[in-house]
C-alpha cells in the first residue's frame, strides 16, 4: 500500500495521466481561441464549450471504470461530470430563465454526486460552520435581487454547493499528516468551482463584472480539472476505507460478542447469589 501512496506523487502520475489529459487542454485551448471574449448563442458555442468536461469524462473511463467498490468514487465524478456537461449545454441558453432554471438543477445533481464522492469521513464540522457561513452570507447579499423560483433554487444550489466545498476540504487533514496531492486537487477544484458560480450569480442578479465570461469559464475548467484528478489514487483510498470498515466491524462483533458473554456471565452468578440468599433465609427460618 505504501508502494501504491509512492506510486501516486505528482511527478509519476504527470508522466502517466498527462497524454490522458492533452485532448483537455487542446479543447480549451480551442474554446478560449474562438470564445474567449464573450458567449455566443449558438450549437457551435454550445459543442466547443462542452468538449472540456467531455475530455474529462473520457479521462476518467480510461483510467479504470467498474462496478466494483473500488471505483465507487470514479463512478460518482464521472456522474458528475456528466451532469455539468447537461448544465453545460443549458446555461449556453441562460437569456431563458427556463433553460437557466434547468441547468442549475443539471449542477445541483453534479455537487451532489461531488459531495458523495468526497464522503463524510473525516467529519470536519470546523469547515462545515465556515461553508454554512459563507453560504448564508451569499444568499443575504443575493436574496433582494432574486424573483419567482429563483428565490428557492438559489438557496437550495448553494447548499449543496457549499456542502461539495465542505466535503473536499475536510479530506485535506494537513495537521494529521493524512493528506494527498490528489485530495488537494480535488480541494481546489471546489473552491474554484464556488468562486465560478459566485461570479455568475453576480454578474447575472447583481451586476456586470469585468471580464466575466474568462473569469468563469477559466475557474470553471480548472475546477472540473482538480475535481477530475482526484480520481488518479482514488482505488487506494477506496481500499484503505474499506479495510478500516472491516476493522471497525471486526471490533463491533467483538465487543457484542464480549457483552453477550458478559451478560451470560452476570445472569448466571445473579441466579447462583439469589439461591444462595435464598437458601440462607430458608437456614434463618428454620432456626
């Protein structure tokens, strides 16, 4: 195992996975030659802004995919990614609120399958006040700009937004020594995918920002990128979660087992000490 953690350094997994990851950079590459100014609405604008996410996808079904616990995470960034590719494809259409409305719900299942991915342990409540801060803080600052649905999907997205943000930095444990470059990465690509969704709240309720359209899509690819490479050593976590699963079990099914012969232990000596008391006061009686 401590062969595979090795294995997994930046430098190694650069000369593995980076051939994997050139249709990625040629295609943004690409989107930010012809689109890099501005957003256009049309089918062309809507297959080169989609053609990242869909390298990506591609990037993760040929670095391994099963239906095996061990690639339990790659499933669910890869439904992710699949998801923000649909939200994609919508939001090229956000002059409609109805197509805005519907990729928003596309992002609100890809933070959820995110959020999944990343898992629950270590728990990290610390974040999870911080993320509920800054989440509550948005939705103030949005809410007087907001109308008709929008008043609650906002706060909805941004829940689950923020719990995705939660999730990824508390696998980064620097304190414990436990972290990884790939977790990192994952780490910043939420972040960065908080800061692009925040820009496109305030440039499309509040404001126009300068330079919107680079600022959100760059983030936005870099955020699915860091997401996406967090899968390199996902296996291995994978494995050391279930091995520690196995050992929480083990010791379940011993301390039951302990109990259990505990209980059978006391009710036992409880009956022996009853006869014996019972028997004494039978003694007592009878003289």
């Amino acid at each position: 195992m401590y062969q595979a953690r090795e294995n997994a350094k930046p430098l190694t997994v650069l000369k593995s996975v980076g051939p994997k990851l050139v249709p990625f950079f040629k295609t943004v590459a690409v989107f930010f030659v012809l689109f890099g100014q501005d957003s256009k609405v049309s089918v062309f604008y809507c297959i080169v802004k989609c053609l990242p996410v869909i390298s990506l996808i591609i990037f993760v079904l040929l670095h391994g995919m099963n239906l095996s616990e061990y690639y339990r995470y790659s499933r669910r960034i890869l439904i992710g990614l699949i998801f923000s590719c649909f939200g994609d494809a919508f939001l090229v259409y956000n002059e409609n609120y109805m197509y805005f409305e519907l990729g928003l719900l596309m992002f609100a299942i890809a933070q959820i399958e995110y959020a999944r991915a990343f898992g629950w342990r270590p728990l990290n409540p610390y974040a999870g006040v911080t993320f509920t801060i800054l989440g509550s803080v948005v939705f103030l600052y949005l809410k007087p700009y907001l109308n008709g649905m929008m008043i609650y999907l906002l706060p909805l997205y941004l829940t689950l937004i923020c719990t995705m943000g939660w999730r990824a930095v508390a696998r980064v444990q620097f304190f414990d020594d436990l972290w990884t470059w790939t977790k990192l990465c994952g780490c910043a690509g939420a972040v960065l995918f908080i800061i692009s969704d925040l820009t496109i709240a305030i440039d499309k309720f509040i404001c126009e920002v300068p330079f919107s359209h680079t600022i959100i899509m760059f983030t936005y690819y870099a955020a699915q990128l860091g997401i996406t490479l967090s899968v390199v050593d996902s296996q291995v976590d994978e494995f050391l979660r279930m091995k520690e699963d196995v050992h929480n079990d083990w010791l379940s099914v011993c301390s039951q087992k302990m109990g259990c012969a505990f209980t059978k232990f006391y009710s036992k000596l409880s009956r022996k000490v009853e006869r014996a008391l019972s028997s004494f006061q039978q003694a007592k009686k009878i003289k």
